[in-house]
C-alpha cells in the first residue's frame, strides 16, 4: 500500500504495542514474606511439558482509557505440536481490536518471523485500518507489553501449578484483571519513558 494511504490511515489511531511471552510448570523466580533465615520454598513436580504462550496488544490514544487485547495459546508438548502464535492468530488478534477500538490501528511490534513473512505482510497490505512499524532490535523496553508480563509473572512466582490448564486458567485471569485497570495499563506505558501526544492537525 502507498505510504500517502497509510499516513491516512494512521490519523486518529490507536497506538497499540504488541508482544509475545510463555510460561511453563516451573514457575519463575519471586520473592515472598517469610521468617528471618527460612526461604520459602514452592516445591513443584517438574512433571509436564505443557507451556501457555500468550500474545497481547497495549492500546494507548490522548483522551482514551488505555486497553490491554490479548489470546493465549496452550500447548501440552505432543509431537507437532505448534507452541508459537501462527499468522492468522495475530490476524484474528489485530482485527478483534481494531473492532472493539472502532478507529484504525498503528501497531509497533518486534521482527519476529510471523510479524515478517510474506502472510503477515499481505494482511497488513490488504486493510486500509491498519498501520505496521517495527521496532528496532533488542528494544524490549520500548514496549509497554513486557510491562504486562513481567506483572503476571511476578504473581506467577508463588503458584505450584499442578496441570498446564490450572496455568492457563490463572494467566487468563491475572489478565483479565489488568484489563479492568487501565491506570496499571498506563504504568506500563510511563515505565517505557514514551510520551503518546496528541497528533498535531
């Protein structure tokens, strides 16, 4: 698509920022109250190959409560099995939010393959609403989504998951949470050091 018609598009968007993360049975470091010189200890099984990936969209626009859009994608580790987000995962994802946010989408993501390759880019190419811009590389804290998960992991850190379902289970709702807390969605966004203003006319 010619960069006057995406210019265009762009006008009035959300700023949406996205990026993937995964979570295993072993759950990830944290820390916790307990007595002086005794470590609280979580013991897990270590039984279980089962990870839940997850991919999500921070939305910021002046003048609009922030928004969190996301899918989660739970793998039992069975041969063949894809763990990752496939392109029409993220397809389904960008359309989902462009349709609840009403208003063409700018969104900023890394150069993993399926935000490159010849599919993605047809998708993009083919939507007038939509607006791609890559991020540079090993830029993670420009993106507000790693805010996102490092707080689901930190509630990760104390959870002894017994099945790959029962995880899946609590990251859906530690995100649903973040959701319905737009002033943590905007803490992600200042933790990045990124001022989103207003377009100027």
């Amino acid at each position: 698509m010619a960069g006057g018609k995406k210019s265009a598009a762009a006008a009035g968007a959300w700023l949406c920022f996205e990026d993937e993360s995964g979570q295993s049975l072993r759950p990830p470091k944290a820390t916790t109250w307990g007595p002086q010189g005794c470590t609280p200890v979580a013991k897990v099984s270590g039984k279980g190959s089962g990870r839940v990936s997850v991919a999500g969209l921070v939305a910021a626009k002046p003048g609009q409560r922030s928004r969190l859009f996301y899918r989660t994608r739970t793998s039992r580790g069975r041969k063949g099995e894809r763990k990752g987000f496939t392109e029409a995962d993220y397809a389904a994802l960008l359309t989902a939010a462009h349709r609840q946010l009403k208003a063409p989408v700018v969104v900023v993501w890394d150069g993993l393959n399926t935000h490159t390759s010849k599919v993605m880019r047809h998708f993009v190419d083919s939507h007038d609403w939509l607006t791609v811009v890559q991020l540079t590389a090993y830029a993670p804290d420009l993106n507000p989504a790693e805010g996102a998960w490092s707080h689901v992991k930190r509630h990760l850190g104390n959870l002894a998951a017994r099945s790959v379902d029962q995880l899946a289970a609590v990251v859906r709702t530690l995100l649903k949470r973040i959701q319905h807390r737009p002033g943590l969605i905007d803490g992600f966004i200042a933790g990045t050091g990124l001022s989103i203003q207003p377009q100027a006319p």
